[in-house]
C-alpha cells in the first residue's frame, strides 16, 4: 500500500510538472518565461549536483533507499557548494593527466580554467544577478531534461524518509487561490522542512489546497542565502525571493502570496530535541506587511520539525552573539550515525485557519503600531490554541 501511495504521489507530482513544462514553452514561444532563468554559470554549477542526484535516483530508487540517501544528500545543506568544486577539480585535473601526464609544466587547468571562471562567477552572479530581487516571474523552475528530472524525484524523495503531512484546521478547509495569505511556518528548526510542502507540486499541500503552490505562493529568505554559491541558486530554483521589505511588499503587490519562516537563523539556534521553541515575541513585520495589504495571516506550525536532529549547547552564548551581531547562525547538530541524515521522525504540518485582517484605505499603507500589536497578539493567540490542540507532550515556548 505505501508503494501503492508513493507511485501515485509521484504520478501526480510528474503530471503537475508536466502542465508547468508545457505552460513554459508555450509562454517562451510567445516570448513571455514564467519562471526566472537562471546564469549560464549558475547551471554550471547546478550541474554536477543535477548528475550525481540523476545517478543515485538510477541506483537508490530500485533498492528502496533512496529516501533515506537524498535526506543524507540535502541533510548537508551548505555543503553541497563543495559538490562543483571537488567535481569540476577532478575533470580538470582527469584533461590534464590525458593530454600531458603528471609532468612537471603541466596545463595546470584548476588555475587557468577554474580560477577565471570562478570569479567570473562571483561577479556576474553573486554581485551583479537581481533574480533574487525580481518577484514577477518567481516560481518554482521545473526540470528542463532527463538528468534534471531523474534529479528532481531524487531531491523530492527526501519527503518520503521524514514523511511530511498538511493537517487543515477543519476537513472542510479551504484556501481560495483567489485570496492573499501571509503564511507564516513555525519552528525553523535545523531545517525547515513543512517549507517544502509550499514548493513542491503534488505535495500534501498542494493536493489539499490545489492551485496555490506554484505562481501563487513567493517564499522569503534571507539576504545571506543569494550570497552562498548553490544555496542561492537552490533556493531561486525553489521560487524564492529576498526577505527585505522592499520585496515583500512586491510580492503582495502582484497579488501573490508569501511564505516565510518568522523565526529565521535565531530560532534555529534554540532548536531542542523535546522542545519547541519559536521567536516571536518582537517579530512583528510579518503582521505589518499583512495589514499593509490585507493579507489574511495563516499560522503554520511542523509538529516534529525540533525533534529531526540532535543538538548541543557548546559555546553557546558566543555563537548567540554571532548569530544576533553578525547574523551568522552556526548551531551545532547531527542526525542518525552522527550524519546529517535527520532522526526518521513524521513532520505533522498543521494548517491553522486564516487570521482576517482588514482591507486598509490603499495598499501598501502603513499600519498604525496599535492595530500591529492588536494582530500579532491575536496570531500569537492562535498559534498556542493550534499548538495546544495537537501536541499534548511539550508547552510552546515563545521567546
């Protein structure tokens, strides 16, 4: 039965590709992308990840494991910007033993070739690229070619070892894809993995509230994200954009929605196993940015999402300090065999019910304070009354 599921999840999920794909060429062909387009060194860089993934897709997927390797894979997060070093080194140094051996003057290719090309890279990318700054095309990239697809089911297998559930506030629940929402996710965890839900089509979410995930969902991350080779372009791929206000109000401008994790790097940095802890207490721009356009605010909170991996407190008032004056979070975590394959523990993503917010007399007009504390009292409220109602072993902590 569970491979009954998973077949037909991934039939779902290969069918919503599909329609993306043939609405993409269909909007090339007139000349209008629906999706960012990604530098050309970008998917250079893309590349070796995209191969390696198709590969172990051949390979894991026939002997049942391929869940619990793509969640080793991903689970390295930041590491993976070590893939294309260590693969583009090795096909450098592979032409320059075929052409001349291990001779002493050697082509010497990692320096004439890899140096160039990887400042090539920080200046035409990480300097000079705003696709991160663009909201009208930010969606979702679906896969372009046979590696690129074999490599998406790779990625997307990972939902299946931590199996990632949408539980609605009511079974009658229902999102209009008409509508603008704020969804707010909480706890953030080591990595926050509900996220995916909002980005995935054929996804739990998107099954039970269909017509949201795509072009009308825009998720925020910090700033810091676009400066990281391959996290920046993981993360443009998933359809997001940069977390500074100026952004987000873009995104509602254009009638979407937005999708952010409220607590950011600090929550990330009290995750406990047994505990969940939110940062909330001061975090208020979500609820203004709501108000400014009449937005209506959903909590979203992962039941499980604190409990993936197991962390310690070494040094902890220092890397406290570095997290809140230099905005580098460095929490200290491992997950099964001491790897960063998360503890196989369900995420339970609890969908609470809209939290309406009035029309304001013209979007995009700022709030009064009074009306910001009212709302961000009621979402707190909510969110407590959504957490109680389903975890009956821990209290939530709001700092």
């Amino acid at each position: 039965e569970a491979e009954k599921a998973e077949s037909k999840g991934w039939k779902q999920h290969r069918q919503q590709v599909g329609k993306m794909e043939k609405t993409d060429s269909g909007a090339e062909a007139r000349g209008q992308r629906q999706h960012r387009n990604l530098p050309f060194l970008s998917r250079v860089l893309l590349f070796p990840l995209h191969l390696i993934a198709a590969f172990l897709h051949s390979v894991t997927r026939p002997l049942g494991i391929e869940p619990a390797v793509s969640l080793l894979i991903t689970g390295g997060f930041f590491a993976l910007a070590l893939v294309p070093i260590v693969f583009y080194s090795a096909v450098f140094y592979l032409l320059e033993w075929s052409v001349s051996g291990y001779k002493e003057g050697s082509l010497n290719l990692a320096s004439y070739l890899g140096i160039p090309l990887a400042v090539c890279y920080i200046v035409q990318v990480l300097l000079l690229d705003q696709d991160h700054l663009s909201v009208e095309r930010a969606a979702p990239i679906p896969p372009s070619n046979t590696i690129e697809r074999a490599a998406h089911k790779f990625y997307n297998a990972g939902q299946d070892y931590n199996p990632i559930t949408c539980i609605p506030w009511s079974t009658n629940a229902k999102l209009s894809p008409s509508k603008q929402y704020v969804f707010a996710v909480h706890p953030h965890g080591i990595h926050c993995l509900p996220l995916s839900l909002f980005t995935t089509y054929g996804s739990d979410f998107d099954a039970k509230f269909p017509g949201l995930v795509g072009r009308r969902i825009t998720g925020l991350a910090a700033t810091v994200m676009f400066k990281i080779p391959m996290v920046r372009e993981i993360f443009i791929g998933w359809g997001y954009c940069d977390a500074s206000r100026a952004v987000a109000s873009k995104v509602l401008e254009c009638g979407r929605s937005v999708l952010v994790c409220t607590g950011g790097e600090e929550e990330s940095m009290y995750t406990r196993r047994g505990r969940d802890v939110v940062v909330l207490q001061k975090r208020k721009g979500f609820i203004r940015l709501a108000l400014s356009y009449g937005a209506d605010i959903v909590p979203v909170f992962g039941v499980g999402n604190s409990d993936t991996y197991k962390t310690y407190s070494f040094m902890g008032k220092q890397r406290m300090w570095l997290q809140k004056n230099v905005d580098i979070a460095l929490p200290i975590f491992h997950g099964r065999f001491f790897t960063p394959l998360p503890y196989k523990i369900p995420v339970q993503t609890l969908i609470g019910e809209p939290i309406r917010t009035p029309m304001p007399k013209a979007r995009g007009q700022r709030p009064d304070e009074a009306l910001v504390d009212e709302y961000h009292a009621k979402y707190i409220a909510a969110l407590r009354e959504l957490h109680a109602k389903h975890v009956t072993d821990r209290v939530l902590e709001i700092r």
